[in-house]
C-alpha cells in the first residue's frame, strides 16, 4: 500500500486534468454562450466566514458529503444542524451536550464521564472514522470533542461511504470550525458550576491585510474539572487557531489547529449480572454520583489536530480544491469496570460483593491521517443542469492500544469503600498495533431540471481496503457503492425524495475481554433506503419528516468460546421528525422524534434471530424551546430528552428501562461599563433522574447528576 499512498498526487492530478477535458469537450457541443446560459458561477465555499449571525435555530446551508454549501431542504437525506444559537442557549460543553437534540441518539456502554460514546439508530458511532472537522478530517472521540470553536455541529444519519469511505451506517457527525469575523471580535468568558468545578475561555477574531484578506480566529479555554462524580476532580485545556487567507478573488487557503488535553478519574462502568435460566436481572440503579473507584485511576489524554485546504476557481463554472489533515489522541488509561461475585442473584440481592478490574492501558496511541483532492463544476446538456464532483480521498488510520495486565480488588456495590492506589502486576506492557488504509475514488452527478424542481442525483464510490492487526489481514480493491436519489420542490422551500445506498464499513473490533481481543472482522455492506419531505414553515422553521431502512450485518460475542463472530443481518427500519428554526419572533425550538424498529433478520447464532440489537430503543425524542420574553433582553429556556426502553444485549435476556431528563435556563443580556455582557444560569437533568443511560458490549452506565452552570461573557 506505501505504492499507493504514492500515486496518490499523480491521481490527484488526473482527476484534475480529466475534469477540464469534460469542461472543454462539453463545451464543443455548444457555444460557450450556450453552455453556461443561466448557470449560477461556483464560489469558494463560505464556512460561516462572515459575522452577520442568523441568530437562528435554522441554518441556511450545510457543508456535508457531496453538499456543498447546500441548502438543507436540497439534501436527499436525513440531515441534523445544531447552530451555535441551540449550543450557546444549551451551554453545551461537549458532544452529548450537541447530539442530544436529535433523534435516535442514546449512549452506549460507558457514562461520558471522560468522553461521549455514542450511538444513532441503534448503531454505534465509530469514534475514529464517523467524527469529521470541517467535512473531511476524521478526528478521534477518546479525549473530548470540544465546542468552545464550533460554530455548528452537522448530523448526516445513515451509510456515508460515497464521500467518507468505511464508516458505519449510524451516520457522520461534522463539527464545523469558527472562522474570522468581518468586524474585530474579543469575548472573553467565565464560567463555574454547582459541582465546584469552574474555569475561563477567550474568543478573538481579527483581519488583516488589505480588504481583510488574510483572517484568525482564537480560542482557549482552562477549567478545573468538576461534575459532581465522587472521586472526579481533574484539569482541561484547550487552545484553537483558524485561519483563512484571500489570496486572490479566485484562490482561498483554510486551516485550523487545535490542542486540548484533559486529565480526570473515569466513572466505573457496571458489569452485567450473569444470566440466571435466561435472564439477566440488571441490579439497582446506583446513585449516578457514585464511583466505585479510586481518584488516582486517572483518564490522561492529549489530543491534537490540523487541518488544512485551498480552494481555487478554475472558471466561472469549474473549482478544485486539496486539502489533507493528521489527527493524533494519546492517553494513559485505567479502567475499571465492576463486576458482581458470583452467585449473581443471590450477590445483587443481599451483599452486592464484587471485584474491581483494575484494568491498566498505558501510553494508547490513536492517529488519522487523511487528504482529498477534488474537482467540481456545473454545465448543461439541453436544459438539464448537472453539478459534478469527481475526487479522491486517501485515510489511514493507525493505532496501538497496549495494555499492562489486570489487578482484581474486592469491592461493594452499595457500601463503596476506597480504593488503595494499585501497581500493576506486570512490568510486560503488550502492545496492540492496528492499522486501516482507506483509499476511495468518488464522481457525482446532480441533475436538475424545470427551474431546479426536479433533482436527480447518482454517485459511485470504488475502494481498496486494507485492515492489518497482530492476528488479521483483510484487504479489498475495486469494490464499488452507488447512490441515488430523486426529488420535486414544489416550492423552493420544499421538497419530496427518496434515496438508496449502499455503504462500507470495518468488521467489527473485537472488545476487550473476548478470547479474540482486538481483532478486526471482514468488512461488511450496508444498504440503505429513504424516503422523505422537507419543509420551511412559518418563514423560520424547518420541517424534516424521513422513513428509512438500513440492513446491516451484525455480530456477536458467542457465549460458548468468547470470540466476537460474524451473525446474519440487522434491519433498522424507522420514522424520524426533526424540526428546527423559530415558530414566532420571540420563540426558537428545535425537537426530535423517532419511531424505531430494529431486528435481527438473519442470524448465524438462532438465539438473536429477531431480537432486538442491545442497546436500542423503539422511542426517542427531544423538545428544547427558547422563550425572548417581554422583559427586555432576558431569555428562558426549558428542554425535556427521552430514551426508551433498551436490550441489554442482543438474546434480549433482560432490559433497561426508559427515562427522561429536563434541563432549564435563563440568559440576560446587558452593559457592564461599556462592555456588552451576557449572563447564563443553565441547569441539566434537574430532577436529578437516576437511570441506566447505557447499555452494550455486557455494560451499563448511569445518567448524570444534576448539575447546575453559570456563565459570564463580556465581548470587549
């Protein structure tokens, strides 16, 4: 694969060079007059470089996939947006913060008490591929996905190979980067909460050169970590700088850097129970303050990213750009999941004795390295119009996970005691090194035609595959995924489609604790289906209804010799309702539904056959809702989140029940001196809900405590 990796500028180069021989033969057609007859010219793409805020729950045009700088009401699929307005309102600190106002989001296994493990629909989000910066970058979920930098978060459900290459069909989640403002802008913040924990940011956007050609903007937070866990306290920073420069009208250069590392104690997770005649009877649910372990089991992680791409205007009708990216994570890990002394029933019911495993992982290394070129442009042939991209992609990512044995410690349930500081057993640290290349080759073509009412789009992706571990070799070349799709706009702010795919994704990774730890399974193909109607009402807010299908093949931890194995066929089949935007001039909303019916249709292993995948819920849902009220310049806000009853596990011997959270806020706006200021005061989980939040891989964790957050933000 190294040859590949370099013929990769070559490729790059023939992608470009057989695009302008598309443009000069299509034009030979016809006069160029002809040829570019109402086309609207290509522009370098926005990404929010302007300081003329919506002030919106709704955004304008998302920057996804093949979609760029589209408007959402064009985008033939089920697709999420939370502005900054829904993030500032929310005082959203991280990803969970973001993701819990659309539908089918829950997390899995673990509680986010060090990062967000999540999942959509049912299926996991991969935390080094379905995670982008800026529509390209994967970047890696194991430390903290900030958003003290993020001027929105993009939510694309479902199978993304066309554009991302092998990641699972849950969907990709794209965070996109503040950019420099137009006018000079300092905000500087301080914020605290009833936790005890407290810390600062600073906001600096400035331009430079003639006409403001070349601009930065800064961000940097520190804080002392506190959630209200027992045994959490930690430290978090975090520093950010983009960067965009004009060159010329037709040449722009982006990028971006960003730093953060976070040291805190994780939350225990809670083994399940062992089946007793077929069920598996999930314990009492802990006070969600609670850990089991010690504040010297440390969670160190550092994270670093860079990104960077240029832009360039071939003609009115024809723009390239390249752009590459490394993302790097690092921590040093102490794990400790509890599990209860055997007899279960009898240890849950009566003395709740259990063991911690102690589980050490030192010096864990995570790196995403990724490039695109790509070229795109619009013609016509008659009175159709198309827009087409053709590119090339290339990601690898490596990682090695080693670990340094397990030390048990004795451990109650209900009555913790505290845990002595623990050394490992062995001085032997077993490395576990993987390794993914990714290469992707990808043309679209988006038809339109009757004055943009009719819209029909198709795309092919061909991929060579190589995944290599210590006990694995899967490689692939060639292998092709299609996308198609239709839609009729009524109205320009309307419209009706429907779309199939197909998608890659990497076998599944075999989990820690599976006599085959760390082994990657074959690749496997998704195919999905949708239908849908999207709206904007009310002059403000916009309306997404979709019915979707996705069949995916599934596997599973086979109880009989502990290895993770392949197992038939899942089908996801849902209705999910996404509204967002305002519903009067004094009154933002942005709300969730969905209605899911998840199944194993096939199954190798008979005992999952049409059971439900652990850790879905047939019913999610969320409504926030932000209230400008009469007294001048002050804000309220009230947000309600449900999750439905879940499988603990794919045999579905036992269940987790469903639970709803509420979270509050008010925001005051006025002048302190000469300076305007924003005060906050947001409140989540206020009737302190003690549920299981998480379930999969045999886990379960809790919600979060109560905590209550204040915020101060003077702009200078």
């Amino acid at each position: 694969m190294n040859r590949t990796a370099l013929l990769v500028p070559f490729r790059v180069a023939v992608v470009i060079s057989a695009t302008l021989l598309t443009t000069v033969t299509g034009r030979s057609a016809q006069s160029p007059a002809a040829a570019a007859k109402d086309l609207p010219p290509v522009t370098l793409e926005t990404f929010n470089v302007s300081d003329k805020r919506l002030q919106s729950y709704q955004t304008e045009s998302v920057q996804l996939g093949a979609f760029r700088d589209v408007d959402p009401v064009d985008v033939p699929l089920t697709i999420n947006v939370l502005t900054r307005e829904v993030l500032d309102a929310q005082a959203a600190r991280g990803l969970y913060d973001a993701l819990k106002n659309t539908a089918g989001v829950s997390r899995a296994q673990i509680t986010g008490s060090v990062y967000d493990n999540l999942a959509i629909r049912g299926i996991l989000i991969e935390n080094r591929g379905n995670y982008r910066l800026n529509g390209s970058l994967p970047i890696i979920n194991l430390a903290d996905i900030t958003m003290e930098n993020k001027e929105r978060v993009e939510v694309l459900k479902g199978t993304s190979s066309l554009y991302y290459g092998f990641v699972p069909p849950s969907g990709v989640i794209n965070l996109v980067t503040k950019r420099a403002t137009q006018a000079p802008l300092t905000n500087v913040t301080f914020n605290a909460n009833s936790a005890g924990g407290f810390g600062g940011a600073v906001d600096v956007s400035r331009r430079f050169a003639p006409r403001g050609a070349l601009g930065l903007r800064f961000n940097a937070a520190a804080s002392r970590e506190e959630t209200g866990l027992d045994n959490y306290a930690g430290d978090r920073h975090f520093a950010s700088l983009a960067a965009d420069w004009r060159i010329t009208d037709r040449l722009i250069i982006r990028g971006d850097f960003e730093y953060l590392d976070k040291s805190v104690t994780e939350q225990s997770a809670i083994t399940l129970p062992t089946a007793v005649a077929g069920v598996v009877t999930p314990p009492p649910i802990p006070a969600n303050k609670r850990n089991l372990g010690g504040d010297w089991q440390r969670y160190d992680a550092t994270m670093t990213n860079w990104w960077t791409r240029a832009d360039f205007i071939i003609t009115p009708q024809w723009t390239v750009f390249v752009e590459a990216g490394n993302a790097h994570t690092k921590r040093d890990r102490i794990y400790v999941p509890f599990t209860f002394a055997a007899p279960q029933v009898t240890s849950i019911g009566t003395t709740g004795n259990g063991n911690l495993s102690v589980q050490f992982f030192p010096g864990q290394d995570y790196r995403n390295s990724n490039y695109r070129g790509e070229t795109y442009g619009r013609f016509r042939t008659g009175d159709i119009r198309h827009d087409v991209s053709l590119g090339v992609t290339g990601n690898t990512r490596r990682a090695n996970a080693p670990n340094r044995g397990t030390v048990n410690f004795a451990q109650n349930y209900y009555n913790p005691v505290a845990v002595p500081v623990i050394t490992p057993a062995t001085t032997v640290i077993t490395p576990v090194p993987t390794r993914i290349n990714d290469y992707g080759y990808y043309l679209t073509d988006r038809v339109s035609a009757l004055e943009d009412k009719i819209q029909v789009m198709a795309g092919v992706r061909s991929t060579d595959y190589l995944s290599t571990t210590l006990t694995t070799n899967y490689e692939i070349k060639g292998r092709t995924t299609p996308f198609y799709s239709a839609a009729f706009k009524p109205t320009k702010t309307s419209s009706i489609y429907g779309s199939y795919l197909k998608g890659l994704e990497a076998g599944g990774n075999a989990p820690a604790g599976t006599a085959n730890a760390g082994a990657i399974l074959p690749p496997l193909t998704s195919t999905q289906k949708e239908i849908g109607a999207k709206a904007k009402l009310l002059g403000g807010l916009l309306a997404q209804l979709g019915f979707f299908e996705i069949e995916r093949p599934g596997t599973f931890i086979d109880p009989a010799t502990n290895r993770l194995v392949p197992n038939g066929l899942a089908r996801f089949r849902g209705l999910e309702l996404f509204l967002s935007g305002e519903i009067t001039k004094s009154v933002s909303l942005i709300g969730s539904l969905q209605d899911l019916d998840a199944r194993q249709v096939k199954a190798l292993n008979a005992t999952t056959l049409n059971k439900n995948p652990e850790n879905t819920a047939r019913y999610t849902g969320s409504l926030f809702a932000e209230w400008r009220t009469p007294v001048s310049n002050l804000t309220a806000s009230l947000g309600g989140y449900y999750v439905g009853r879940r499988a603990v596990n794919n045999t579905n011997q036992g269940f987790i029940g469903g639970f709803t959270t509420w979270s509050a806020g008010v925001s005051y706006r006025m002048k302190f001196g000469d300076y305007p200021t924003t005060l906050r005061l947001n409140g989540d989980n206020l009737l302190n809900k003690n549920a299981w939040a998480a379930a999969g891989s045999s886990l379960l964790g809790v919600t979060a405590p109560r905590l209550f957050k204040f915020s101060v933000t003077s702009s200078f």
